[in-house]
C-alpha cells in the first residue's frame, strides 16, 4: 500500500503550478510580442520564408522611398518651369509672343513705346529664366545634372554659364586632313609651318565648275596649296581630291592650336554636361550587365540638367540654341538703334534670331512635355510599390502575426489557471502529522 503524504502530494503541486506559470508566462509574451513564434528554433520554415518577406519588404520600402523624393523633386521642377512655359507660349499674351509678333513697322516706331515693349518682353525672359533654373528642393539643386550642392546657372559678362561651362561652347568648325587640323598661314593657304588653322562659322563651297569657268580677274579668293592650286573639299570642309567643292576664303578666320583644343575641351565638357544621368532604384530592376554597368532600363534617371531644357552649342549657322544666349543677341541689336533710328538696317538679322528662338522655345516645349510624363510615370510607379507593400505586409502578418482575440483569451485562461492553482495550495494544502513524523 502506497502512503500519500502532504509533502508527496505538494511536491507534485509545485511541479504542475510551475507548468501552470510558464504556461501564462508563454501567452503573456505572446500578446506582447503579437507574434507567432520569437525564435529560428521553433518554427524553422515559417521563419525562413519570414525572413524572405522581411527583405523583400525591406527593399520595396526603400524603393518607395526614393521614388517618393523622386516624384517631389520632378513635381517641384514642374512648378518651377511653368512660369517659364507660359513665358514661351505663343498662343496667349506672353512675352515669346510679344516677341514674335514684333514687325519692322512697330520696331520703327518713332515714339519709342514698341521698343520699349519689346526690352520688357525680352528682359522678362532673361529673369525667368535664371530664377526658374536655380530652384531647390531641400538641399539641393533642382536643375544641377547629378551634382546638385553647387548652383547651376551663373551669369558672367552677361554670358550664361552652366556649372562653370558657357552654355554656348561648340568645336570650331575647321578645315580638316582626315582626322588633323590643316595648317595655314595668315592668309588662310596652307603651310605645313602655320601656327594657325581655318575656323569658320560656315564652310564657304563653290563647285569647282563654277570656279573654273569665272573670269581669272573674276574669279573668288580661295584656298590654296603649295603649287597654288585650289584645295578641294567635300561638303564637310575635309579634303577631298574628287570632290566637287573648292574652299572659299572670304570670310575665313583663322585662330592657333591652344585656343582651338580650349574650345574643344569646353565643348566637350558642356557634351558630358548634357548627357550626365543620375539613376536611382524605383522598382525597376536596377541590374547590371555582364561588365558590371547598369542597364538603363532597369533604373530611373533622376538627373535634371538645366541646359536640356533651355539649349546649348551653337547651331549650323554659328547661332546658339541656348534661349538665354538669343534673348540676350535681340536685346544687343534692339539696344543698338537710337531712339529716332530707323530699324531696317537690322530688321532682317532680328527676324532671323527672333526665328531662332522660335526654335528654342519649341524644344524647351518638348522637354517640359518630357518632364510631365516622367513626372506621371513616377506617380503610377510610386502607387505600384504601395500596393506591392501592402501584399508583402499582408502576406508576412500571416505568417508571424497572432489572432489577438485567440491569444488573449489564451492568455487570460492561463492566468485564470494559474491564480486558481495559487488558490488551492493555500487553502487546501497543508502538512500532516505524518509529515512531522518523517
């Protein structure tokens, strides 16, 4: 026969209220933690895929993030340019349009009040311009390519330079021998001794046919070789022994090796300028090829440079394309007639620039057309990675979340448990005679 005794029987209470207490402790830490497992160790797949979701997770977070500031900085320039849009439109009453509609009998009005228009009109582009294009957002410049701590645009003998670049920079256009600078002398013939090479706004061309059927008293200046020959080109201006064009040399230029690499090199840089990209990670793969590059489509380019919209370089006919650059050529030829002048003498060169900056302002036009759609492709891009946060979080609150209402009531029930037990071993338990006896 087996003898029950009271320190028996409260050795085996201790055990199970120890159970019992554990038991509410793993609840309680349940409902605090709102989690369904805390460790590797007792789920081991639920917690690897876990850790799958988390990163993934993760990642788009950052992703929205950045398109998020993106999306701001490209909605701020938007707001900025507009101004400058409404400046340039020839459908309304804007200045482009004064401009445009300026004729040669209202520039030569005697009283003045045209011209004065006119400076208004042109004066107000110039303002616009400089003002919309040192915009910020935050810390840093809006329109300032992928370096946006240092101002974009500075103005310098009322010429517009863009990081330090004048925005008119272009390669010279010089006679060449394949892929060398022509040597000439002073005079424009060549001397394999020259210091000096052909640059012109244009390259002149005449058949040689025409040449050659001129009266030699008649006939052109032109370049010429050593023999004294004419030099025939082709209609780039480079050599060409069977070419149908002979140089003309009437309004040629010459300038020295230094000063033609310095303008190559400002060239170039205002090139790389130009084409400066800055991508950022949206969510659109953000993968590189197999030479450790970024494909382009799989990243967003972030870059706002400032000289895409408004131009630069100079165009075939040596003018510059920069809008800033022709306001500021108007404003000198409106500026160079008196008050009483008479503006026939330069009407033709102003219709011209005027014609120019049509030119301008149309691209300026597309590219702001450009920015507002990329500025709508954020947006949907930015409410794609909402969604596909949203998914991730639902998808990992099922895996890790607990049922609230199960686990407090969980909870409860083992506290109600455990303070019953309590209940009981004081109430109940205690020691026998037997248990003095032992």
């Amino acid at each position: 026969m087996i003898r029950a005794t009271t320190g028996g029987v409260l050795k085996s209470y201790r055990a199970n209220l120890m159970n019992s207490f554990i038991g509410m402790n793993k609840s309680r830490d349940t409902v605090l933690s709102q989690r369904i497992f805390n460790s590797f160790a007792e789920d081991p797949a639920a917690a690897a895929k876990a850790f799958r979701l988390r990163k993934s997770r993760m990642t788009v977070d950052s992703q929205h993030s950045i398109c998020s500031d993106t999306l701001k900085k490209y909605q701020t320039a938007f707001s900025c340019l507009q101004s400058m849009d409404e400046a340039l439109d020839t459908d309304t009453a804007s200045p482009l349009k004064t401009i445009s509609g300026m004729t040669k009998k209202w520039l030569n009005d005697p009283t003045g009040d045209a011209r004065e228009q006119l400076s208004k009109a042109l004066e107000q582009v110039s303002e616009l311009l400089v003002q919309d294009m040192n915009q910020k957002y935050g810390d840093n410049f809006i329109f300032a390519g992928a370096d946006g701590h240092n101002v974009p645009f500075e103005i310098k003998d009322n010429k517009l330079y863009y990081r330090g670049v004048s925005v008119d920079a272009a390669v010279p256009k010089v006679v060449m021998d394949g892929t060398d600078l022509v040597s000439v002398d002073a005079n424009g013939n060549l001397d394999p001794n020259g210091n000096c090479y052909i640059c012109t706004d244009s390259i002149s061309t005449m058949k040689a046919a025409d040449f050659d059927t001129k009266d030699p008293t008649d006939q052109p200046k032109v370049m010429k070789d050593a023999t004294g020959a004419p030099v025939k080109v082709d209609a780039d201006g480079n050599f060409d022994p069977a070419g149908e064009y002979v140089m003309l040399t009437g309004n040629i230029k010459t300038m020295t090796k230094d000063d033609y690499d310095a303008q190559k090199l400002e060239a170039e840089k205002l090139e790389y300028l130009k084409n400066e990209k800055y991508y950022v990670d949206i969510g659109l793969g953000f993968q590189e090829n197999e030479n450790g590059e970024l494909i382009p489509s799989s990243g967003f380019n972030a870059a706002l440079n400032g000289i895409n919209f408004f131009g630069c370089g100079l165009d075939e006919d040596g003018d510059p394309k920069n809008i800033y650059s022709l306001v500021q050529k108007l404003t000198q030829l409106s500026d160079s007639v008196p008050e009483d002048g008479d503006w026939g003498s330069v009407w033709n060169e102003f219709d011209r620039l005027v014609g120019k900056l049509e030119t301008a302002s149309s691209k300026f036009k597309t590219e702001f057309t450009n920015l507002d759609a990329n500025t709508t492709k954020l947006e949907n891009n930015e409410k794609l990675l909402e969604d596909n946060f949203y998914n991730l979080q639902e998808q990992y609150a099922a895996l890790e979340d607990v049922d609230m209402v199960d686990s407090i009531t969980s909870f409860v029930w083992a506290q109600y448990c455990y303070n019953a037990a309590l209940k009981v071993g004081n109430s109940v338990l205690s020691e026998s005679l037997m248990d003095y006896l032992n």
